[in-house]
C-alpha cells in the first residue's frame, strides 16, 4: 500500500461482536434502547451473508418508512462499498443492491402491510431483516415473511430488531424478551431464538451530548426513559395513558377484594376469531376497601375483576378461530370463580345479521350459550377512551394483578398517529375496547321487532326511549 493511501478498519463493537457470535441457524431479536448500535449490527450480519454465501445470498430488508429504509440503505453502501469497491451496484427504482459476487440485498418499506406481501410474493431469501419491528407490520405479516426463507445449501435466517414501544411493543415482549435471558437461546414456534439486547452505554461510537439527552427524559417521562436508555420493555407506557396509568397505584391482589364488595359484576366482551376475543369481568365497588398497603379504593370506583383472552398462544395478537360455544365454557367458569352469572355486555357490532337473512348473530350464539349479553352503549371510541383516562387520574380505575394480559397490552398502547386523540387502532386494543363498553354501560330503551303489516303494539310509558323497528 503506497503512502497516499489509507487504511478505513472497520471493528465491531462488544455487542455488535457478540450478535456476530450468535450461530448461524438461530434467529435473532435486536430488541434494546436507542443508540445501541442495533442498526449497524444488522448492516454487519448482511455483509458477513453476502460474503460467506456469495451467489447463493438472496437478503431483504424492511422498514416501515421509506424515509428510514432510504437512510439504512446510503450507510449500507457505505459499508459495502468499503469491503467491494465500486464494483457494488444500486438500482434506486427496485431499491436492490447487487454484490459482484453474485449475492443481492433488496429493500422496501412496510408503510402498507399488503404492498410488503405484493412485493415478496414468489420471492426465495436467505436472510430475512426487519428493523424497526415494534412499528410494524403486525407480527403476523412478519411471520408469513419467513415463508419466503427457501434458498437452498444456504442457513436461512430472520433477524428482527426494535426499541420498546410502538404497535407491536406488548407481542414483541411476549415472545422475545419477558423471562428471556440476554444471549441465551430459547425455543419458539419451532425455532431457536436468541435474545440480545443492547443500549447506547454499547456503542462507544456516540458522543456524550447524544447521552446526555437523554437526562432530559428522565424529569419529563420517566418510564420512556427506561425504556429509551436503558431498554427496559416492561418500563414503557404507551403514550396514550401515559402520565395517567400508575401500575404502583392501580394494580391490587384480588384475593383482597372479595366479590362482595362490588355492587355489580358483569362480562365485557370484545368479539374477536381472527383477532383475539377480550372478555373482562368487573364493575363498581360497593364500599370503600382499604388494602393491605393503606391504599384506598373508593367506593364506585370502577375495578377489572377478571379476565378471559381468546389468543394464539404463540401470538397474542391473533385470535383462535373459536365460536361464541367454544369460548363461553370459560366465561361461565370465569364467572363462577367470583360468584355471579356470565351476563353482561358485548359489541354492539357483534349483534348484526347479514342483511336479508334470520341467521343468529355472534351475540345470539353467545346467548344460545348461556352468555347472557346486551349490546353495549358504544358511540365514538375517543370520548370512551377520554373518559377511562380521567377515572385512571382520578384514582378511580384498578386492575386486578392476574388479570395478565389486560396489563400486557393496554398501558403500552400507542396514540393514532393521524389522530393523536385515539388510540393506534392497528394496535393491540382488544382489552381496552372490552373495558370501555363496561364502563359506557349497555345501550338504553327497550327494542321491539315486528312486522309491517300492522302498527306494532306501544309500550307502556316508563319515562325511558322507546324505539319501534
């Protein structure tokens, strides 16, 4: 080498070495705080492919956002071009990178679950990346990627990484890190996973000012500083209940709070087949109750008792495909572990026929079940959603500890990002909606079907809506 010329050496750093030591036919998740080198990571484990595979190497790449996607893909070049030399190409209008060994890198951006499956229909890889996996697509158009994973005499591969937070937060937490240990290999759905977190104290690269921004989180969001700094999954909560929902304050052990102490205990039902079924059990106490901490809860406060999730056991953002008689076996026994009857409220949705036929709706199938249910007063989700926050801060919402997956899925839920006063509906919501229906109460008036062939006959006037159909 002449003395004109310099030597660029490219060195992983601690962590980014260890997720290089991971073996190739384990799966891997990324999943730590911001400014852990996850991303450069990634960019190393594609170039270690390409360079072992050669032609054989066929890698895709997905962002959410182009913007995003456009930006991994300049450092990508960058990285490629250092150990290729200019002999690497990139055709801008397909977003493909091709290696002049033969192997190829193609990119494209998840902003819409079904462009990403018409972009990979009929496509083979070898090494599947999704950065940013807690923004989206929902998990289950993740998992079909790996159906993709068909190139032969090559170790097939999907890699995943992502900070907490974001549509798929509480799934992602579910399978990867909840009783994960840090690099130690787990089994999931078939396959060998390997957990490995980092945060930005692993990329000595940072300057201190990008640590010290962070300082300013921990006085203004604690828990996304946790998160955030510290990749801490079970810290973070959703922006839309944050800095109202206090788990300290809300949670309680049911065992002391007897079901006597409520004035009513209904069922909640969220309907769900391909998505989850959400079913809580709760109401209004009776008298003040004071626990074993010195907590109070206030007499009316509005408590979730119990609850019964109808979900992939392997994805809880998928449903089971069970009938109201499949499922209502539970309710009733969920019921009776607190001494009242399966009655109480469901979608409204859920009571629809198709237009022109008699046939019975999800909520006359759960009623044919013994699941007593009325249709539950539902209006617009936001003013519901307004209104639980309020009892949230007010000290007049509690969530009972077992009641494990409400806690999983509603305190990390994220704002729409079009309309910040919703929540994301593509995230998981199916157990705020079931609570919110029990807050808003069952639809008022009575409803009477009958014929046209003859004015039906009038109610008696009790001072309530009547309404004739």
């Amino acid at each position: 080498m002449s003395s004109t010329t310099t030597e660029a050496v490219i060195r992983p750093t601690p962590f980014q070495a260890a997720v290089l030591s991971v073996p190739e036919d384990h799966f891997l998740f990324l999943g730590g705080g911001r400014g852990g080198g996850k991303s450069f990571a990634l960019q190393l484990l594609i170039l270690r492919h390409c360079n072992q595979y050669r032609h054989r190497a066929r890698v895709l790449v997905t962002r959410r956002r182009l913007k995003s996607l456009l930006q991994f893909a300049e450092e990508l070049r960058g990285l490629l071009r250092s150990a290729y030399g200019s002999g690497v190409s990139y055709n801008l209008n397909d977003n493909i990178f091709r290696v002049p060994n033969g192997a190829t890198i193609q990119l494209t951006h998840c902003e819409s679950s079904a462009a990403l499956q018409d972009t990979v229909q009929g496509m083979s890889f070898s090494l599947i990346v999704v950065d940013e996996a807690g923004e989206g697509p929902e998990l289950p158009v993740i998992d079909s990627l790996a159906l993709t994973l068909r190139s032969p005499g090559v170790p097939l591969r999907m890699v995943l990484a992502g900070n907490p937070g974001g549509a798929n937060h509480s799934a992602l937490a579910e399978r990867y890190v909840t009783a994960r240990e840090p690099f130690a290999p787990f089994e999931f759905a078939d396959q060998k996973w390997v957990y490995a977190p980092s945060t930005v104290d692993d990329n000595p690269h940072l300057p201190d000012p990008y640590k010290k921004n962070f300082e300013v989180m921990r006085h203004t969001d604690p828990a996304l500083y946790k998160a955030h700094r510290h990749g801490d999954w079970s810290a973070i909560v959703g922006d839309y209940f944050g800095g109202v929902w206090f788990p300290d304050r809300a949670v309680f052990d049911h065992h002391e709070v007897p079901p006597d102490m409520f004035a009513t205990l209904k069922l909640s039902v969220d309907w769900g087949s391909a998505a989850p079924c959400a079913s809580v059990l709760g109401g209004r106490l009776a008298y003040d109750v004071r626990l074993s901490d010195d907590r109070v809860m206030p007499r009316g406060a509005w408590v979730i008792y119990d609850e019964h999730f109808e979900c992939d056991p392997k994805n809880i953002s998928r449903g089971t495909g069970r009938t109201p008689g499949q499922i209502a076996p539970a309710l009733h026994a969920m019921a009776a572990r607190s001494r009242c009857r399966a009655r109480g409220l469901i979608d409204s949705a859920a009571e629809a026929r198709t237009a022109g036929r008699s046939e019975a709706s999800i909520a006359d199938l759960f009623r044919a079940a013994g699941v007593r249910v009325s249709p539950a007063r539902k209006g617009a989700r936001v003013p519901r959603f307004e209104h639980l926050k309020s009892l949230m801060a007010n000290g007049e919402f509690f969530v009972a500890a077992r009641c494990r997956y409400w806690l999983a899925t509603v305190p990390a839920l994220p704002r729409d990002p079009r309309n910040p006063e919703d929540v994301d509906s593509s995230a998981n919501d199916h157990m705020l909606d079931a609570t919110s229906y029990l807050i808003a109460g069952a639809s008022q008036g009575a409803v009477q079907v009958s014929g046209f062939y003859r004015p039906p006959p009038r109610l008696p006037d009790t001072g309530n809506r009547v309404i004739f159909i």
